[in-house]
C-alpha cells in the first residue's frame, strides 16, 4: 500500500446531511432508502454532530423494552430529539488525510465513520467500510 494516500480517494462525497430539527422518523427512512449507517448533523453550514442508526436503535429498544413491547414506532421518537440522540464532540478529518491516518483514527477511538471538512465546510465522509472496501481492493 502506498503510505499517503489522500482519504478524498475513497470517501463518499454525496454526503447525506440532517438538520438538528429533523424528525427521527423521517431520519430512519434517510438511513434505510440511502443505506448508509452514519448522518452529520449540520446547522448553518457546521457539523454540530453525528447520528448512527446504531443510535437510533438504542433508543428505540430502551424505549420497546421498558414498556414491554417489541414495535418501534413514531412515539418512541416523538419522545427524543436529534440533539438528544446525536454524538456532540465530532471529530474530523480534512481530505488531504492519508487513509493510514483516517483508518488508525477510526481504530483508536473506536469511530465507525468521520466526517471530511476542509476550510469548515462539509466535503464528504468516510466509514469504517470504506477503508475495508479499500483494503479488500489492495489484497
């Protein structure tokens, strides 16, 4: 592998972006028709956040489970917010970051995707399958 590899080779550039007043529902439709796992928040042009499904699952089976019930519906999202739910402390990276950096940044803090800003605006992400897919295409 060649030591410093851009990580804008490999991240996606379309990034699917939610506003913090974006209802839940509507931010589980965006993860299942996108396919994808993990959405910047973005307020104003700025990251303020990152939501995963993962997230959006935990509530949901919190909130399932302490009533007994094994459904997710809208009302347990009614129930929370965006800014609630999200991850506040965000780390980026810029796009002239080498893969290698991305990837042990991802390992040592135990991320599953970061967001790629340069010069404060939002230019893509990049997820722990993409340095896999990536990987798979250097074996």
């Amino acid at each position: 592998m060649v030591p410093h590899i851009p990580i804008s080779t490999i991240m996606t550039k379309n990034i699917i972006a939610i506003s913090p007043r974006e209802d839940l529902d509507r931010v589980e439709m965006l993860f299942n028709r996108h396919k994808i796992k993990h959405m910047p928040v973005v307020s104003h042009g700025v990251i303020v956040g990152m939501l995963s499904f993962t997230d959006l699952m935990r509530i949901s089976f919190a909130e399932s489970a302490a009533e007994g019930s094994r459904t997710v519906n809208s009302v347990v999202y009614n129930a929370f917010t965006i800014e609630q739910v999200m991850a506040k402390d965000v780390v980026t990276v810029s796009s002239d970051t080498s893969i290698k950096d991305v990837a042990k940044l991802l390992a040592d803090r135990e991320f599953h995707a970061v967001p790629v800003v340069d010069d404060g605006v939002p230019v893509g992400i990049v997820s722990s399958t993409d340095l896999l897919y990536y990987l798979v295409k250097q074996i």
